[in-house]
C-alpha cells in the first residue's frame, strides 16, 4: 500500500492480525506457530510508523497518521515479561558438583571401563570447570571459549572482543573465579609436571560449550 492510503485503523487491523492470526513456522521447527509475540509485533508497528515519518520527510504524505491515532485505537500490544526463576547459590553449586561427579561403573564392568572412564571422568571435569567459569564471569560461549591463560590478570580478566561484544573489557575476579582458575591451573601442572604454572599458555578451556552436559 501506498503511504497516503495507510490509515492508523489500517496499522492497528494489521498489528491485530500478526498477533491473533498470524501463522509461521521457525527454521528447523516442525509445528506451526499462530500469532507473533506481542514484542514482535509492537517492533514491526515502529517498523511502519518510521516508514511513515520517511514519507513525511519526502513529501509523500502530509503528516504521519499514527500522530492522529485515537486513544481508544490499539497500534502497540501489551508486552508481559516473564520472570526468571533463577537458582539458587546452593542448587547453583550442587548442579555444578553433579557435573563433575565421577561415573559410577558398575562391578561387572569395571575391566571394559577401565580404558575409557578416566577420559570420561577428565572431560566431565572440563565441562564442570567452563560451566563454573560461565556463572563466575557472565561471559558469553564465544568469549568463555577464546580466554587463554595470558588474559589472567593478578585481580582482573581480559575478555576478548566478539562479534556481539566488539570492544575487549576487563573484568574483576570475584573469590570464587580465583579458586576456579588455581584449580584448573594445579590440574594442568599435575597432569604435565615439568610446567611452571605461572607460564601456562594456550586456551584455559578445552570445551565450548556445557549444555548438553
């Protein structure tokens, strides 16, 4: 539609519609989802009315006619944000020890599992460790997954720049990020003894990602 035949009862039909009927499938979905997100539809409403300030701006229309809208004319939906349910400290800790827990070989499989379960039990130990870090530094995956030793600072953390996160940051490191990384660096000394552990090198982490974990 041309921008003189744009109406603010046309924008409100339209915005009615992409919330109530609107069907769609995500990709990679196999349903099919009816009606957007009250916040999907309030951004494709601003979306129409910048258009129709352009047009303003152009000539094409005299004024914008969501300006004149009436109060009783809905154009934006109301947006009820979830509340998080976030965990506790305590379920915190005790997901984090669940992780890392050894696994349990039964007896009659203690010869076939001899071979593999310390490779198992080593990278449950990994995940662990990046999920801890994750909590301690509200770092994303891509900047968790780039740290190396030489970003720890005596008090602080270097965070990498991303896509998302162009500019590097520094960081404090709370008391329990401290632990973390002494017990991550004791672990890699005791696995290869000739290193000095203050010149560690390399990535900290050997994982990217904990969720399937």
């Amino acid at each position: 539609m041309k921008p003189a035949k744009l109406h603010a009862a046309t924008v409100a039909d339209w915005g009615n519609r992409l919330r109530t009927g609107a069907r769609f499938k995500r990709p990679g979905a196999k349903t099919i989802h009816v009606g957007y997100a009250a916040d999907s539809v309030n951004k494709c409403v601003e979306t129409i009315n910048r258009l129709l300030q352009i047009a303003v701006e152009h000539g094409a229309i005299m004024r914008n006619p969501l300006d004149a809208a009436p109060p009783n004319l809905r154009l934006r939906h109301p947006v009820r944000p979830k509340k998080p349910v976030l965990p506790s400290t305590e379920m915190m800790r005790k997901l984090f020890d669940e992780i890392e827990k050894p696994i349990e070989v039964p007896t009659e499989l203690a010869n076939l599992a001899a071979s593999f379960s310390p490779l198992l039990n080593r990278e449950r130990l990994d995940v662990g460790e990046f999920a801890r870090y994750l909590a301690y530094s509200g770092n994303r995956l891509s900047e968790a997954g780039a740290m190396t030793w030489d970003r720890v600072k005596e008090r602080t953390l270097k965070i990498p720049g991303t896509k998302t996160q162009a500019a590097e940051r520094e960081i404090p490191q709370i008391p329990s990020m401290i632990t973390l990384l002494e017990k991550i660096r004791a672990r890699r000394v005791a696995a290869d003894p000739g290193t000095d552990p203050a010149k560690l090198t390399g990535p900290i982490f050997r994982v990217k990602e904990c969720q399937k974990s």
